[in-house]
C-alpha cells in the first residue's frame, strides 16, 4: 500500500500537474522502489514520513518522465524548452541512507568513432584514383 496520495504529490507539481492526469500509477511505482528501500534499511534510519516524502518526490519525478518540465513555453510560435532539473534528485537528498543512489542503474557506456582519414580537401576521387 502506498505511503503518499494524488494531492500530496499535486502539491509538489503545482503549475507542472496537468490537471487532468492519474497519478495512481507514477505513485504504485514510487512505492514500489521505496519498498525495497525500506526492506533493505535494516538499521531503521528512515521513518515512516521520510519513506512517505521520499515516495512523494519519487512520484513527481516519474509524472515528470511523461509529462517534461516546461522552462518557457511560446503560444505563438509554438516551442518550448524542457527542465533538465528532476525531482529524483529531491529523493535521492531525502534519503539519509543513500539506498535510492545505490539502486540506480549504472549508466550505459557509449561508443564513437572518429575519422582517421584525409580531411575532405585532400581526399581524392574514386575515378582519379590509380
């Protein structure tokens, strides 16, 4: 059973909430995590209003995942940037036991590649080529 409701996590988004969305299930996911925060946090730091904020902000932040933070929208022109900012790092400040930043998925390595040829202006054409 979820520790937070709908309003509460309304009352975190403000102007960012919709209006109109359910959030029941950005909130079972929340709850989900900071189960297994909780059952791994043996030494009981967390209370039951920090598990219930940290659920709270986790559920902010998936809303957000579906719904991106605006930084300004434009009505005329019809653009707008997005936030980069997220609630998670509100969570994860929240909990004293660095579980949340613990569970995080590492990041996935990238590859490149870079030309190692001749610049555009020194290359020669297939058909002038011996």
């Amino acid at each position: 059973m979820s520790r937070t409701n709908s309003a509460a996590v309304v009352g975190i988004l403000l102007e960012n909430y919709d209006g109109t969305s359910v959030l029941t299930p950005f909130i079972d996911t929340a709850c989900s995590l900071v189960n297994r925060i909780s059952t791994k946090d043996t030494a009981g730091e967390l209370t039951s209003t920090d598990l219930e904020l940290i659920e709270r902000y986790l559920a902010a932040h998936y809303y957000t995942l579906a719904d991106p933070l605006y930084v300004s929208k434009s009505t005329g022109g019809a653009s707008g940037s997005f936030r980069d900012r997220s609630y998670y790092e509100a969570a994860k400040a929240l909990d004293s036991t660095g579980l949340l930043a613990a569970l995080e998925l590492p990041t996935r390595p990238r590859a490149g590649c870079t030309w190692l040829g001749k610049p555009k202006s020194l290359q020669i054409n297939y058909e002038d080529r011996d």
